[in-house]
C-alpha cells in the first residue's frame, strides 16, 4: 500500500509540473503580442505626443515671433510719428522765428528810412542852412550861434538821434554836441573810424553808416546817419 501511494503521488507531481510548464509558456506566449502591442503604442503615443509639444512649441513660437514683429512694427510707427511731430514743431518753430526776424528786419528797415529820410530833410532845412554860414567862419561870435545850437539840440532830442555833428567838405568838425567828438577836429585824422566813412558817405547822398567800434570814442560802438549840406 504504501509503495502504490507513493507512486500515485509521484506520478500526481509530474503531471502538475507539466501542467505549470503548458500554462507558463502559454501566458509566456500570449504575453509577447501584449508587450509587442503595448511597445508599439508607446511608441506611437510618445511620437505622437513629441509631435504635439513639438507643433505647441512651434505655435508658441510663431506666436511670439508674430507678437513681436508687431511689437516692432507699432514702435516702428510710434518713432515715425515722433519723428514726424518733432519735424512739426520744428517747422513750426522755424517759421515762427522766420516771421519775428522778418517782421524785426521790416522794422529796422522802416527805422533806418525813416532816420535817413530825417537826415536829409535836416541838411536841406531853412535853419541849417542860415546856421552853417556861422559855424564855418571862426570869428562868429557864441552869441550868434545860440538860437542854432537850441534848434540842433531839440531837432535831435526829438528825432531820438544821440548826438549832432556838422562836418565841412574838408573833414573840419564845425559843430559838436557829442562828448567825444570836438569842435575842430578833423575826420580825416583817422580814416579806420567809422566816422570818416559816414562822413565819405554823407558827402554823396543821405546815407547808414553800420555799426563799428570807434577808435575816436575809445573803441565805443555806434552807427551813423549822415547827408550832404545844401546851402
């Protein structure tokens, strides 16, 4: 009895072990497609997911690059348009000064006229010429000369001239309100001061000697308005 239990028992386990042995292979087989597939569609779904960050990159990116070449684009425009109201203003501004000059060099211009056509009218005056008669001959007595003096005096004050300088065709200084310029000096002493060239010019037609330092006035600037005498 206890030989045929053994050898039931033997021929049990071996036939289970092939049974384990049928079954491992059997899943060990089926399981194969199943890493196959699972491989496969890791595969595929890593693919698929690289090319899904990769097209999410990519639109990222485009629409960067686009938001910046519009960013660039209006900043591009903005400067245009400083640039174009910065030339506005700076036309603006110009015209401006161009009218202030303008209208200054009318001004002057109208002053200048205006001050030689007073220079003429005084060179051709009844009073100047009574006067010069007397202030060219040195024996006339200061007496003589008063009522002129007063009428030179308020003719200027009342032209707004500075100072009243009657000069001979010789140069001679005949007559002088000015501090600097004295009575019997010669223009002619210093040819560089602007006082003999509006005295060359005076002596041609009523004439502007523009402004210049004046050796004559210790180097002080003046302008000048001369005519030539009728007497």
């Amino acid at each position: 009895m206890a030989e045929n239990n053994t050898g039931v028992v033997t021929n049990k386990t071996s036939g289970m072990g092939i049974r384990n042995k049928l079954m491992f292979w059997l899943l060990l087989i089926a399981l194969i497609p199943l890493l196959v597939i699972g491989a496969v569609a890791y595969k595929s779904s890593s693919t698929a997911l690289e090319k899904q960050s990769f097209s999410a990159l990519e639109t990222t990116r485009k629409l960067q690059e686009k938001s910046l070449e519009e960013y660039f684009i209006q900043r591009s425009e903005n400067l245009q348009e400083l640039s174009s109201s910065i030339d506005m203003m700076q036309q603006k501004i110009y015209d401006r000064i161009a009218s202030v000059r303008d209208l200054k060099h009318r001004e002057l211009m109208v002053f200048l006229n205006q001050h030689i056509k007073l220079a003429r009218i005084f060179s051709r005056s009844p009073q100047q010429k009574s006067a010069y008669p007397l202030f060219s001959n040195p024996a006339t007595p200061l007496a003589s000369k008063k009522k002129f003096i007063k009428f030179y005096n308020n003719w200027m004050s009342n032209h707004e001239f500075a100072s009243l300088v009657l000069i001979d065709k010789s140069g001679r200084v005949l007559y002088s309100n000015d501090k600097y310029i004295k009575e019997g000096l010669s223009i002619n002493s210093n040819k560089k001061a602007p006082e003999y060239q509006a005295f060359i010019d005076g002596l041609k037609k009523p004439s502007f000697t523009a402004f210049a330092a004046s050796p004559l006035r210790n180097n002080e600037v003046n302008a000048y308005f001369s005519a030539p005498m009728v007497v």
